[in-house]
C-alpha cells in the first residue's frame, strides 16, 4: 500500500519519543513491503528518513493553530496553506505515487486535509502523541477537528488518551488504542539486579516541564538519603530543577551532588544498565511512556504514575510499580520498596515479558497494518 505521512509540528527540532515511535512505524511498514512517503516541516524526522529509501517532501505551510496568536492567524492563513498541502500531494502523486493512505500527526493537516482525502477515496489516519493541554482543551479550533474525525481513524496510543479524547468530545467508534512500540534487543542486556543493597541508583528520562512531575520525585526522594538519581533530560524548568538538587545537595551536606541532571545520553543501554530502576512521575496525561517501555524490554524494573498511559497495560506490583500522579509520598513508598531485591527481581522478569509481548515493534506494525486493511 502507497503511505503517506505528515508532520508541521510547533517544536519541529525536538527528538522525542513521538519522533522515534514514528520512525520505528516508518520503517516496520517499509520493511513489509509497503511504499512510504513523508510531507511535512519537521526537520527532525526529515533527517532520519534520508538514506533509507523513504520519499521526503519538505513543505513549510506556516506554525499550527495550537497558540493563541497562532490559531487566531489560521482564519485567514487556513485557505492559502490547504492549497498548499493539496498541490504537494498533487505532485507527489504525479510521481507514481497513488496515494491510498495518509497518517497525520500533526493538528494543521489534521484540520486542512482530512475532508479533502476522503473524498479522494485516500484512508485517513490520525495518530495521536500528543499531551492534552490547554493547547487543544480551549483551542477555537476544537469544534472544526471533532468535525474533520468524522472522516478519520483516530489512533491513540494508550486507554488513557482515548478517554481523555472522548471527553473532548470525540466519537470513540472511530477511536482505536495501538500502544507504541519499541525495538527489541538483538544482544543479552545485563542490569544491575545482583546488587544487593538499600542504595539503589535510580533513573528518570523526562522533558523537565510542569506536567512531568520532577519535582514531585524530587520531593519524593529528599526522605531516603541512601538513594541516588540521575535525570536526563532538558526543558524549561531546568533552572528550577537545578535548584531543587542544590538545596538537596546543601541538605544532605555533601560536597558531592547525589541527584544528577544530564541534558542527554549518547549511549542508552548503558545508562539503563546504570540504574536499578526508572521512575517515571508524570502529574499530568502522558499519553504513553516510551522510555518505561525501552527500560522494560531491558529488564529494568519501572515506577510510573497513573498519568501515564502505559499504566493501562500493566500490573501493579506485578511488572511494575503503579502509584497516584502528584502524590510524594506514595512514589517514596513505591521506591524504597525496591531495596527489596525480590521485589526487583519479580518486576524485572515480569517486566520484559509483558514488553516483549505488548510492546515490540513487530506487535505494533501488526496492528497498524490491520488496521489498513479494515
């Protein structure tokens, strides 16, 4: 089948998890021989899609609807940029591309497109990465996309999105749940479970913004000295995460910080194989979790909160440990349970089969390819 997928994101230069589940679908569903293009503005996936016999179409169509001057801006740039969009497929298609599917994941395309593909005969899919923020909740916009579904498949990739899309107001016939996938490991992994001690060294790969939680964990972890973290990742807190581990550090009276924050990792296998755990605490709808997915598939035990949708597929202290969003002290609880090394070993074991079994690749582009044949 001749595929199409489609980007204008805000954050166009980020590389995160949406960006890397995309990849990942891109290349499942070339390898199974379908044809696959790529239209869109974000340079992030643009550059990953070279070399490997993927059609790239850049188009610059103007910022999405998804800020206040933005959205009042689409009322007059709206006629000029489906024009646009239209006369790339055009060519796109004059190039023996007979286009039979689209995936957007963007709202502008989302918006402009989906009514003229379908009455194209072209199926249209929505896969929704996304958080639900203000930026979708009270965007004017909101009453047009609940319209525009009406013709679409809307993908979302956990329980927890779908409902948060129902209650928007969104037809859950026309919603599936396909969770993201994630490569399996060709080579043995060895984590840190033979350790034997109370001073674990835990992990938390995360966007440093308010919906993230981290100063929740780092409140969660300020009453167990002997516990070490590492945080990786990068955002508009990250002053006020700094401080947070400075006041930590002066508490404990070290010269030597116990909690680290690192922008980024070259080598992510190595950094899980680091760390006896990861936690991920989200406060606000995290529509899936990816890195609690990667850390599973390696056997390493993982702490989410009920904010993340990967929560949905899994079993509280059983393949790992489940806790409310927002509350401090339920994550302290959840991670000094870990010193338990039966407890570790238990979630570990549990952990990659659940991950191999509803979290590979193979499984997801299974799914999705069902879904185009429906």
């Amino acid at each position: 089948m001749n595929i199409l997928f489609t980007r204008f994101p805000l954050e166009s230069t980020c590389h995160g998890g949406a960006e890397n589940q995309t990849m990942w679908l891109l290349e499942g569903l070339k390898a199974r021989g379908h044809e696959i293009s790529f239209l869109g503005s974000c340079p992030a996936l643009r550059q990953r899609v070279k070399g490997l016999g993927i059609g790239d179409w850049s188009i610059g169509i103007g910022p999405p609807p998804v800020t206040k001057w933005g959205a009042v801006s689409f009322l007059w740039r709206r006629k000029t940029m489906r024009q646009k969009l239209i006369e790339a497929i055009e060519k796109l298609q004059a190039s023996s591309f007979k286009l039979q599917a689209i995936f957007m994941l963007s709202l502008t395309e989302k918006l402009l497109l989906t009514d003229w593909a379908a009455e194209n005969g072209i199926k249209v899919f929505w896969i929704e990465h996304d958080r639900i923020g203000s930026w979708l909740r009270w965007n004017p916009w909101l009453p047009a996309m609940r319209r525009a579904s009406r013709k679409a498949t809307i993908v979302c990739v956990s329980e927890l999105s779908k409902k948060r899309y129902e209650e928007l107001g969104f037809d859950s016939k026309r919603i599936v749940v396909i969770p993201n996938g994630v490569p399996s490991l060709s080579f043995s992994f060895h984590s840190k479970l033979k350790a034997q001690s109370s001073k674990l060294h835990l992990g938390c790969i995360a966007r440093l913004s308010p919906e993230k939680g981290i100063d929740v964990l780092l409140q969660a972890i300020q009453p167990v000295p002997e516990f070490s973290l590492t945080i990786v990742g990068k955002g508009p807190e990250e002053g006020y995460v700094r401080r947070l581990i400075s006041e930590d550090t002066e508490r404990m009276g070290t010269s030597l910080p116990r909690i680290r924050l690192i922008p980024f990792v070259n080598d992510l296998d190595s950094f899980y194989a680091s760390i006896d755990a990861l936690v991920l605490p989200s406060v606000d709808h995290d529509p899936f979790g990816l890195v609690a997915a990667e850390a599973m598939m390696r056997g390493v035990p993982v702490v989410v909160t009920d904010a993340c949708g990967i929560a949905s597929c899994l079993q509280d202290k059983i393949d790992a440990l489940i806790v409310k969003a927002g509350d401090a002290g339920e994550l302290q609880q959840a991670m000094e349970s870990l010193a338990d090394i039966l407890l570790r070993e238990r979630l570990s074991e549990n952990g990659k089969r659940t991950a191999e079994r509803e979290f590979s690749l193979a499984a997801m582009v299974d799914k999705y390819e069902q879904l185009l044949q429906s």
